[in-house]
C-alpha cells in the first residue's frame, strides 16, 4: 500500500511540475508566436 500511495504521490508531482513548466510556456506562445520554434525544438528531443 506504501509504494501505491508513492507511486501516485510521484505520478501527481510530476504532472504539477508538467502544469509548472507548461503554464508558462502556453502564455509565452500566446504573447509571442517567436518563441514556439524554439519551444518546439525543446520538446522535441532528436532521436
């Protein structure tokens, strides 16, 4: 029950860090369209 209950605490810091990380992105795409290329490249790692 343990490793459960980390489990989900690890699974809902990770998608509040995405939310953290994304939130701030989205407006920077919304203020300037230059930004998204390069936000592109970020998210898209090369193989």
């Amino acid at each position: 029950m343990l490793t459960t209950r980390r489990f989900v605490q690890s699974v809902v810091a990770s998608a509040v860090a995405l939310a953290a990380i994304a939130i701030p992105t989205v407006a920077l795409l919304q203020d300037g369209p230059v930004q998204f290329p390069i936000q592109i490249t970020i998210a898209d790692p090369l193989p």
